[in-house]
C-alpha cells in the first residue's frame, strides 16, 4: 500500500452481525496486531493522523464497522466505540437491523433508534456509511443527518446493476449537501 501511495485505509473491525463484546475483542486483536507492526502501521483518530502517518510513511488503519449491530439497543456504546478509535459505521449490512433497512430487502427506512444512531454518531464524530443500505434508508439519513455521510465501498448501479450499488440519483444526494 506505501509503495502505491495509500496513506490511509478502513480496517472493518465489526462484520455483519457481530455483538458489542465480539466487537471489543476485535478491535482488541487489531490494536495488539498494529502495536506488533507500529513501524509500518498507525491508528487514524483524526485527518492530522493521516498527515502523520504520510510524513511517518506508514499506513493510517481507521476502524470501522460493515453494521450498526455492535450498539445493540444501547447508545451509549456508540461514544465507548468512539473512543476505542471507530471513526465509520455502516448503518446496515445488506439486511434490517434496529437502525434501519439493508439494500437486500423491502426498505421501510430509518427507525426512530437509527436517527438517534445518527444524532449520537455526529455527536461524538463517527462518520455515517452508507455502502450496503437500503434506498429509502439511504434517503433519509442523508438529510438528517448533520455530519457528512459517505458510501465508502459501493460502485454506481450504472457500471454494474446489483443490489449494493447506488444510482446516480443516490450518488448525486451526497453531492447536493454542498461544503460543511
């Protein structure tokens, strides 16, 4: 990755359906691997830790997360992720879950708990993914929330027509907030 000039990378450190404390222990293994190899790899808290880790010519590993699940029904474990060093959650991995609806099924949107996700997250700074959500989800938090959001792993449906990628209508929302 240094040879090819990528300075920082997402490191998934919880995968579709796993819990709070499979989360932790994830992330766990993760922060003894990078202490292990802290001569080429850095953790990414802030966008000063990427410069850091370019001037440092080491690869910056930012958290995060292919699911919401990990919060449970609990919003305070969005602030303890956070300062385990999660800075990107994907709302959904393909299918429902309290936040809202994945892109494989009939997408009834947002909950009530995913907007408090969503004000919790833009609160303590964990940017919102939204990859494999579903449209009408996609729709909704794009407006609501008040951070930038990001599709961080997804191809326009005009490329290649599959349930995970994002129509150009999808794509250009992003691009109708304007700066922040």
């Amino acid at each position: 990755m240094r040879k090819g000039g990528v300075t920082a990378v997402n490191c998934t450190v919880s995968v579709c359906w796993e819990s709070f404390q499979k989360t932790v222990d994830n992330i766990a293994k993760m922060r003894q691997m990078m202490r292990e190899h802290s001569n080429i790899l850095t953790l990414v808290r802030t966008t000063d830790d990427i410069r850091h880790a370019k001037k440092e010519n080491k690869t910056g590993i930012i958290f995060g997360f292919q699911n919401a699940h990990a919060f449970e029904d609990n919003l305070g474990y969005i602030e303890t992720f956070k300062q385990l060093g999660v800075n990107l959650v994907q709302l959904c991995y393909n299918t429902q879950n309290l936040v809202g609806t994945g892109c494989y099924e009939r997408d009834g949107g947002l909950s009530g708990f995913g907007r408090e996700v969503i004000q919790e997250m833009n609160r303590v700074g964990i940017m919102v993914d939204l990859s494999h959500v579903g449209g009408k989800t996609s729709s909704e938090a794009i407006p609501f929330s008040k951070k930038p959001v990001c599709y961080s792993h997804c191809c326009p449906s005009g490329l290649k027509e599959h349930p995970r990628n994002k129509t150009d209508e999808q794509l250009n929302r992003l691009l109708k907030l304007g700066p922040v």
